[in-house]
C-alpha cells in the first residue's frame, strides 16, 4: 500500500481551510499525511491550523511563491511515496486515496488524478479537471466531461481507466522520486498549465498519466483567477506557448507552432472585434512575454529532449482539432469529439 504525502497549498484563505480541510482530515486511509505549505498568510491560517490540527504539518514560507513555487517548497517536508497536490478549495470523499492507490499499484504509472466533480453543483463535472485532460495536436486542452465551457453531467460515462494526456493539478497525485527526477513544477508558468507541462514531460520519458474513476472529489474552483480575467486570458496564452515550446516533438514544432500563432491572433481580434480590448490586450502581452522568454525556452527545451525516450508526440495526445470540432462541428461531448 502506498503511502501519500498530501501537499495543500495556501496564501490568505482561511475560510476555505475552514470548509475543506475537515474533510481531507477524515479521510478514511492508513498511511497518509498532510502538509500546508503557507505562503506567508497573514489572515490567521497558520495559528488556526496549530490549534486546531496540531498534527498537520506547517511548511512556512517567506513569501507569496502561487501554486509552482509554494508546491515545490513543500516536497521536502513530504515523507511518502506518493505526492499529492490539492488544492485548499477541494472536499474529498471519505475513501478517496483507496483507489489512487490502486492506479500506482500498475504498470508505468507516474501521475493520476481523481474523478473532479464540481462543488456547487456536484452532479457534474468540475471545469479544471472532470474525467481526465487531454490536449489536440495544436496546443489545445479539454477533459473527459468539459470542452471549453460545455461542461457534461456525470452518469458513469466516464467510469473506465484510459491513459490521459494531463492530471488536473487541483488534485494531482504523482510519484515523488518522478517528481523530482522531471524536474518539478516550472516556476516560469506561476499560474496555470504546469500541471500539463509535468505530465506531458513525463510522457516524453515513457511513463503514464491515469485516472482513478472510483475516487472523487469536489472543487470549488475560481480562487486564484476567475474565469474571464485578463490575467488568466495572459497566463493560459503565454503558458500553452511555453508548454508547446518546450515539449512538441521536433516534427510538430515545424508543422503546428505557426499554425497555433495563427489562431492565437484570431482569437485576440475576435475578442477586439466583440467589445473585448482587455482580452486582447491580454493575449498580446502573452506572446511578447513569450517572445521575450524564447532564449531560456529553447534552453529547456534542449535540455528536456536529451531526455525523450520517444521522439513522437504522445499518443494521448489526440490528432484532431478541437476549435474546429467545437465550434465549426458542433461537438460538444468528448464521447463525440473521440468519434
């Protein structure tokens, strides 16, 4: 049986400590533990936490590091076998580790993640993960149960076990001796997409991403940026730039960089064109961040082919386009995205 070493990361958000903590406490498991890497709260956190649950580790940091710094500061405080990153607005079920522990018992698996359903509504499934995530040959990322904002109720659909091309980093479970070996999360990133960029380094190393469908949890989400922001419009642009740079076989970088480029200016002015300057404005400052970054990408990502065992893509990553499955097709559901 493997053991977890659970990693929460927090800044400011006692409340949400307060409503989702209890049931990560309770989880129903024999060798697991948990871990609040702080950065520098001061709303109270910490001395709530050693009041409350004396027994929860407390990795105290000296600044705001977001989610790729303050998880990657917490890794050393971790004792277990396994990692597992959770976000501090996410409840678990009380036997949620039971069957993570199965997916790491097979084969070549470096990463899972749990089924995400939504908090606010719990017959569905949540935004930042559902049933496992997936990306199309041009960059683009989607989940077993939500492509772009069409988001599908779950009734079991999605109850087997395919290897996936992502695990949503709101509770992402990964071997730790992995973790490090690959790098870590990338810190250039901050916000959003690092998780993608793990698994994708991972599988360019011959391992698996899987999903455990018999273990659930529920995310609020929308803490750190809320859907629509400009600053989440910058970070997902410039981040899928970076991730792609990083990260496509040598082959995909000649034939489908440009093409992404392409679509990202049309994007930025059918956001002009529809009374959106901020979201345009948004995408721009993306690509010049990225253009400006372009030396230290190509660094890693000369440092990072060294060590593909594989010198095509991942086959989890689907040769379709989802942008023109979704909006010129009308596909709506990843059962028919697939067919």
């Amino acid at each position: 049986m493997k053991g977890f070493s659970i990693i929460i990361v927090t800044w400011n958000a006692l409340e949400h400590l307060k409503n989702f903590l209890p049931s990560v406490i309770l989880t129903d498991y024999p060798d697991f533990e948990i871990i609040i890497a702080d950065n520098a709260s001061d709303d109270g956190s910490k001395e709530w936490i050693k009041s409350t649950y004396p027994d929860i580790k407390i990795a105290s940091f000296d600044r705001n590091y977001g989610y790729c710094g303050g998880n990657n500061r917490g890794v050393p405080f971790a004792e277990k076998e396994i990692l597992l990153f959770l976000n501090n607005d996410v409840k678990v079920e009380k036997n949620w580790l039971h069957d993570l522990n199965r997916v790491f018992s097979e084969g070549n698996v470096a990463a899972a993640q749990p089924k995400m359903r939504s908090f606010e509504n719990p017959e569905f499934f949540e935004y930042a993960g559902a049933a496992g995530g997936f990306m199309d040959k041009y960059g683009y990322t989607f989940c077993r149960g939500r492509i772009f904002d069409k988001v599908e109720k779950d009734h079991g659909q999605y109850d087997n076990q395919p290897d996936l091309f992502w695990a949503s980093g709101a509770a992402l479970a990964i071997r730790k001796d992995l973790f490090i070996k690959s790098g870590r999360f990338d810190e250039d990133f901050e916000f959003h997409m690092e998780e993608i960029d793990l698994c994708w380094r991972l599988q360019n190393q011959g391992y698996k991403i899987s999903y455990a469908p018999q273990s659930v949890v529920y995310h609020l989400g929308g803490g750190s940026l809320p859907m629509g922001s400009p600053r989440k419009v910058y970070y997902n642009f410039r981040n899928s730039l970076f991730m792609l740079w990083k990260n496509y076989s040598a082959s995909s970088l000649q034939k489908r960089f440009m093409i992404r480029l392409f679509l990202d200016v049309i994007a930025a002015w059918k956001a002009l064109l529809t009374g959106n300057p901020k979201e345009w404005l948004a995408v721009f400052k993306a690509h010049v961040h990225f253009f400006f970054s372009l030396g230290s990408m190509n660094k890693k990502r000369r440092q990072l082919q060294k060590l593909r065992t594989n010198p095509d893509d991942p086959e989890t990553m689907l040769n379709i386009s989802v942008i023109w499955k979704y909006f010129f097709k009308g596909t709506k559901s990843f059962t028919d995205l697939k067919n």
